[in-house]
C-alpha cells in the first residue's frame, strides 16, 4: 500500500500597513490616552536596575514591554489609536488573508486551481456570513470551482485545528493533493474601547497562510507528524470577545492554563513520535508573550534560543496567526532546513490547545507543482480589447502578452501608443493589433462587421482611459459622440461574448454634482446603459462590470486642475495616484474573477460597480 508524507509547501504573510511601535505607545501613556502603567514602579525595581547596567538607555515602558512582555512592535491595519470610523474604511481581515494566499500561492508554484480545499480560521471577519473561506476563493478561482471551503472560528488553535482538518480530508479523499490553511485577524478591532497598555501593547493586524501538500513516501518520514487538539473548559471565561467586539482577558489565569496545556500537548506529541525534547531544532509556539513562553521554556529545561519568537517581536499576539506567520518568516529567512524538526505547540481563547511536530523535508515541491503562467485562467480564452491606444492600454498589452490569451487588441488612433503596442506586441504569437477609426456608431457597426462570426469569452473597453478623452471635456457634442460609440459597441457585441464584459468609467462620475462635466455625463449615460444590458447580459451567462478607477497621475495629466481636484473629491483621495500598473493588474482580474483585491463591489442589478478601494491607501 502507497504511503503519503504530508507536507508545507508554501508560505505566505501579511500585516497591517499601520507600524505600533513601543515609543508611541509610551508617549500614548505618558498623555493619558492609556492606563495601567507605573513609570515609578518600574525604575525603583531591582530587575530594571540590573537590566540598566547593560541597557542605560532603556525607558521602564520599553524594559517592561519589549523585555518583559516581549514586545517590539505590531502592525494595525489604521493608524494608532484604534477608532470604528477609521476601521469601517480600512483593510480587514479579508483583504489581508488574500494578500498572504497570493504569496503563499507563488510561495508554492501552484496556481488556484491546484488547491483541493480551503480552511481558513478567524475571530474577526468582514462579515458574519458567508464564511470567510469561501469569499476567499472568489479572489482566485474560477466561478464554476467547487473544491470545498470550510471557515472556522478557533482563535489561538486556529491553525492547529485546520492542519487536523486537513489531514482529514487527505485520508477521505485520495484524489485530494493540496488544501490551502490559513488564520487572518485584525485584533486592533477589539481595542476601540480599551484604555490598558497591556491589550495595546499585546495585540496586532496579520494574515498568514501555507499550503499542506500529499506526496509519497519515499524512505524517511518528513513532513507532518504528531497531532492533537484537546480542550480545557477550565479556561473558558478569561479570554475571549463579547458580542460588542470588546476584548476580554484576565491575564494571570490565561497563564495559569495556558502553561499546563502547552507542557502536556507538547509531551504528549514527542512521546508520539518518539522524540525527546532534545531532539528538537526549533520551538514555533503560539506567540503569546514572554510571561507565558518562558515559563514553559524554564520549567520543561528548554534553552530559550531554541524556541522562534521573531514573530511576536514583529507582529505582536495576532492569535492564531502566529505560528504560520513564525512558520513563513522562517522560510522567508532560509532558516527551515532539511531534516530540521520542529514542535508547534499552541493555547488559548476558549480553552482550546494542543500541538504538532513536523520535520522540514528535502523539497517543498508540491503535486501540480511547475512554471507558472501569470493569469493562467485566460489560457486559450478570446478576449476583445477595444481603445487600446492609451497608457493603460500599453501595460495591458505587457502582461497580455505573457499570458496564453487569444486577444484582439483595438486602436483607434494613430499615435505614440500605437507605436508602442506594435513595438511590445511583435513576438507576440496570440495578439492581433487592429487599427479602425470608431468616432461614431457607425464607424463601430463597420467595425464588428469584421467580426460577424467573431465569439469572444472577454470584451473589455477602456475607451474612457484614452488621454484624447480629456480634450472633449468642454465639448458637450464630441462627448455626446462618444457615449453613442460606446453604447453601440456594447449593444452589438453582447450577443459575440460568453463570459464577461468589463466596462472602465470614468473617475469623474463620482465627483460632487456642483462639478459638472460633458465627460462625466458621458461616462454616467454608458454606464446607465450597463446597468440596463445587465439582465439581459446574465440571462445568456454574461457577467458585466462597470469599472471605477481612482485619479491617475498619468491617465488624468490632460485634465484641468479643477477637474482633476473634483475628480479626487468624489474618489476620497488625497492625492493622485502613480502606480497604473495595479490599474491594469485588477482590470485583468476582473475579466475572470468574481472578486479582486484593493476594488469596492457593489451590485447595481446584475451589474457589479466596482471602483478602486482608495481607503486603503496608506
């Protein structure tokens, strides 16, 4: 009979943009905007006298958190202090857990599809329901995927239960070879009202995700090993969230449990395993602090270099993200080497706890494992672009070219950009260059009469991204002209496409009504259209999307400051933005994907508007 090692192959984090550092919460406490902590008690203990002798400049509020606590720092996903408003327009748990499985995914070599199954805890989602697993997979799966996913809400064990999980399904379902695990939190969510250092001080914003793989066994055993997971009821009222989002914990006898469970899970693994403690490279715990970790590591003898706390350091308690976050930190730092063993043991919220061991193998290469195509869902897919001529056209025509789409890629004018698209699109074998004139409806039913038996799966327009486009903005009857191209094209060339039709608006829409604009106008009348083509669209298994994007600094150098300034208005931002190749990046997605990471979606119908999400930005 066939035997199978279990194996992480592929890692991947991420953090709130936010940096909390020590000093600003000292100066936060110093101001009285945090309580519980005595300068004066510290300065005249004898600890901190000693600990001055080799560290003088160290104040009582860092000696007691970054030493004694074990703190460094932690990232949120708003700046310090934590408020509801700020938090409402901010990344969450979500928008970070998709950033990690996108690393993890590249981590691995694998693309989406390759994954069997999807396993994600949290204690702090977007939303109550649908799980957070399964709007996970809409950011990176085909809509007609139907690989399970499972949400679950363990917090510290998190991880340590979605490995068991997974495990299980391997063995219930031999034609399974990778299931993606994951924990997410913003735990700066649950401080709003808290006034103690100490849950400011613990607490951070981290997503962290890994890849278990199925690979036959060939000689030794690597991979994953012993595994429990037990449960102390004991523990079960001193930390945890009330219904209000409000953090709870009473510290000294989360301890009380939290050393017993994390000392008899960890035995009960080695003993498993025939391992002695001496055995182990490396210790990844749940990252709970100093007070708890080195306690376990004084009373089982472990020397405390070999138990990894670079996590907490970093990213503070971020529940049960810290151990893959442990676990990705040490891959990214080359330090999980071959044969190395590891003992994960973890404890917390609601008393859940237990542990597992795992010997690094020699190759992380996983089942599906191979080179890459970027955007590999487009593979032999028809795609139509129309108004390519621009600086957004041009990057699309960079990453287009490196995919395995067939696309047809429109010109409407001669000029720079044309030039340039037959310069990047030379070599390339799938992509056609066509050059028509389409200024009036006409123009454009002489166009697709080229195309009468043309189907396509894809029909993008990114007309309104056109730098011409900026020239009408005081020509009511040019942009009248416009609208009319536009509403025609998109009228004909329904019934010639299969999937989705991908409609870029215009910024301006969403400026204040007290700044009119014929382009605006333009872009409203088009998108009103859209809206009522949708129903029509989806009866025949159509998605369409109208397209938002925020003021760019190179797609908007033609408007006029007024604007430009009313443009950023309506978008939320403060300033334009630069980096047009994340524009082109999400309009790609949204050909083939439900959902797409930095956007806002909102169903007006059938029809998803979707703009850029310019809260996020730092």
């Amino acid at each position: 009979m066939e035997e199978f090692n279990y194996i992480l192959s592929g890692f991947g984090h991420a953090a709130g943009k936010y940096e909390v550092t020590n000093r600003m919460l000292e100066e936060a406490a110093e101001n009285d905007m945090l309580d519980g902590f005595n300068p004066e008690l510290i300065k005249h203990s004898k600890n901190y006298q000693a600990y001055l002798k080799t560290h003088p400049d160290v104040t009582p509020f860092e000696y007691f958190v970054g030493y004694k606590m074990g703190f460094q720092k932690r990232h949120h996903v708003t700046p310090w202090p934590p408020i509801k408003q700020n938090q409402d327009v901010a990344e969450n748990s979500l928008d970070l857990l998709v950033e990690a499985v996108q690393k993890t995914l590249d981590n691995a070599n694998l693309d989406a599809e390759d994954i069997d199954g999807w396993v994600v805890s949290t204690v702090s989602p977007q939303e109550q329901a649908p799980g957070i697993a399964a709007t996970l997979k809409c950011y990176f799966t085909k809509d007609d995927n139907i690989t399970p996913a499972m949400t679950l809400t363990s917090g510290c064990a998190g991880f340590n239960i979605a490995l068991r999980r997974s495990l299980d399904f391997f063995r219930s379902r031999p034609d399974v070879n990778n299931i993606l695990i994951a924990n997410t939190e913003t735990m700066s969510h649950f401080l709003n009202r808290k006034r103690d250092f100490v849950y400011h001080a613990t607490f951070g914003d981290a997503a962290a995700a890994a890849i278990i793989s199925r690979v036959t066994k060939k000689g030794k055993h690597e991979g994953v090993g012993a595994i429990v997971n037990h449960h102390d009821l004991r523990m079960i009222d001193f930390v945890g969230v009330d219904k209000d989002w409000n953090l709870y914990m009473d510290g000294a006898a989360v301890k009380r449990r939290a050393v017993p469970n994390l000392i008899d899970s960890s035995n009960e693994v080695l003993k498993r395993d025939d391992w002695k403690l001496e055995d182990v490279d490396l210790v990844v715990p749940h990252q709970t602090g100093n007070a708890i970790l080195h306690t376990v590591a004084d009373e089982i003898s472990l020397p405390r270099e070999k138990m990894f706390q670079e996590a907490q350091k970093e990213y503070g308690n971020v529940s049960g993200t810290t151990i893959p976050i442990a676990l990705s930190m040490l891959q990214e730092q080359g330090r999980l080497k071959p044969g190395m063993k590891l003992l994960c043991p973890t404890a917390g919220v609601g008393g859940e706890y237990g542990a597992w061991t795992y010997v690094v193998p020699k190759s992380m290469k996983a089942a599906g494992n191979k080179a890459k195509k970027p955007h590999a869902l487009l593979k032999n897919k028809k795609l139509l672009v129309l108004f390519g001529d621009n600086t957004l056209g041009v990057l699309l025509a960079e990453k287009l070219k490196n995919t395995e789409v067939e696309a047809h890629f429109h010109v409407n004018n001669e000029n720079e950009y044309k030039k340039q698209l037959e310069d990047c699109l030379k070599d390339a074998e799938k992509i056609n260059l066509l050059h028509h004139e389409i200024n009036a409806s006409e123009e454009a039913t002489e166009f697709l009469q080229k195309f009468e038996q043309q189907q396509w799966d894809y029909v993008l327009n990114i007309g309104m991204a056109s730098e011409t486009i900026y020239g009408f903005t005081e020509l009511p009857e040019a942009t009248s002209s416009i609208q009319e191209v536009f509403d025609r094209l998109s009228r004909e060339l329904l019934p010639k496409t299969s999937q989705t039709m991908v409609a870029l608006g215009h910024p301006l829409e969403k400026a204040p009504l007290t700044e009119p604009s014929p382009i605006a106008a333009a872009a409203s009348g088009w998108h009103g259209l859209s809206g009522s083509m949708a129903g029509e669209a989806i009866s025949k298994g159509v998605r369409t999307v109208w397209f938002i994007p925020a003021v760019y600094e190179e797609l908007t150098r033609y408007m006029s400051k007024r604007g430009r300034i009313a443009a950023m208005k309506g978008m939320h931002q403060e300033y334009p933005w630069a980096d047009l190749d994340q524009l082109a990046e999400r309009v790609i997605r949204s050909l083939y994907l439900l959902k797409v990471p930095h956007t806002y979606d909102k169903y007006q119908g059938p029809m998803i508007l979707r703009t850029d999400a310019c809260a996020f930005r730092k």
